[in-house]
C-alpha cells in the first residue's frame, strides 16, 4: 500500500472506530477482521487513541490500522509514531498537508468543497475523504462533481448508515465509504464484540 488511492480499494466500507478503552482496541480489531473487515480507521478523538493504535498494530498485524480525525501537524507524526500505516483528516490545512506528506504515510486528506478538492488535486492528491459527507451534500453533490472532476475518487464519511451505503458506493467517484455504525458505542461499552463482527460481516458483502 503506497497511495491514498490503495486505501480505497481495502474495503467498501472503511470503520470508523472511537476507542474509549484501551483494552476495547484489540478485541474490536479481532472481531472487524474476523467480519471480513481487513482496515480500520482508530479516530484520534480520546486520550487513549494512540496506545489503542500502538496494540492494534503489535497485535493484530494482520489489520491495516490507520488513525483518523487527524488535525494537527503533531498528531500526524505521533500516529506515525505509534504505528498507524495511514492518516485522515478531516478538513486540510497547509500545516496538517505537510505533516502528513512528511510521515511518508499514505492518506486521506478531507475536502468538503470543489476548491478544496481541486487544491488537493494540484498537490498529486486524487483520493480523499469527503466529509461531512451527508451534511455538505451527499450522494446528490458528489454524482454533481464527477463530471467536472474526472479524476478524484472519494471516501464519503458522516452520516452515512448501512441503508444508505448501497447510493453511495454505486457511484463511479466513490472507493469507498467510511462508517461508524460497524462499531456501536453501546456495543463497545458491553464488550460486545459478537456485534461488530456481525455488523462487519454484512458491511464486508456491500457491493461497489
């Protein structure tokens, strides 16, 4: 895996996962691969999100672990650090841009805008991550762009359920889609994990 682009083609629906526990991280990993899920984005979003990250990647190598919600120059670099094989962010600014180019990760870089995804485009970028996606448009905006932007492909995320994963995915701009559903907050906290299996074994069968 060497592009952003790589990324889409891991998985239809890309988890995005909160990890409020760290012990929560492994069994979660385990239980999306054992799905049929084989990438996982951890979002930056808690305390623990870079240790999670660090266990994924020492104990469940066979999952492409990547962190997400990546907003700062120094978070690209400590998730690098901790073992992430790929970034995301949610928007992109000149700082995060070259922070992520400099850890020599492949990633996702966030544009909710034409402009922003045709600045993107200008530094070599083709895949990105739409977000938020339902909230700036969803499966109506991005049908929109194709046409006057040929090049990109996306990873639409926000928003996105498991009804309505099929219309996004059906469209020729779209790799992949990211969705949180996969990982219910509810069931992390019971330590459900039996859930999230199911849930990424039925998310691992969408078709693009």
């Amino acid at each position: 895996m060497t592009t952003g682009a790589d990324l889409l083609d891991l998985s239809p629906v890309m988890p995005v996962v909160v990890i409020d526990d760290v012990s929560d991280a492994v069994p979660t990993a385990r239980a999306l691969l054992a799905g049929g899920i084989g990438v996982i984005e951890l979002t930056l979003r808690t305390p623990v999100a870079l240790a999670a990250i660090e266990r994924v990647a020492a104990e469940v190598p066979e999952i492409v672990i990547g962190a997400g919600t990546v907003t700062s120059p120094a978070q690209a670099k400590e998730a690098a650090d901790a073992g992430a094989k790929f970034l995301v962010t949610p928007g992109t600014t000149d700082a995060v841009l070259e922070a992520a180019f400099a850890t020599g990760l492949p990633f996702l870089p966030g544009a909710s805008t034409v402009s922003e995804a045709m600045r993107l485009a200008e530094r070599g970028l083709t895949a990105l991550k739409f977000f938020p996606a339902e909230a700036s448009g969803g499966v109506a905006y991005l049908k929109s762009i194709a046409g006057p932007l040929p090049g990109l492909r996306f990873c639409p995320t926000g928003g996105i359920t498991v009804a309505t994963a099929p219309d996004y995915l059906a469209l020729p701009n779209v790799g992949c889609i990211g969705g949180s559903w996969l990982t219910p907050k509810k069931s992390l906290a019971d330590k459900d994990f039996a859930t999230v299996e199911r849930l990424a074994a039925e998310a691992a069968t969408l078709a693009r």
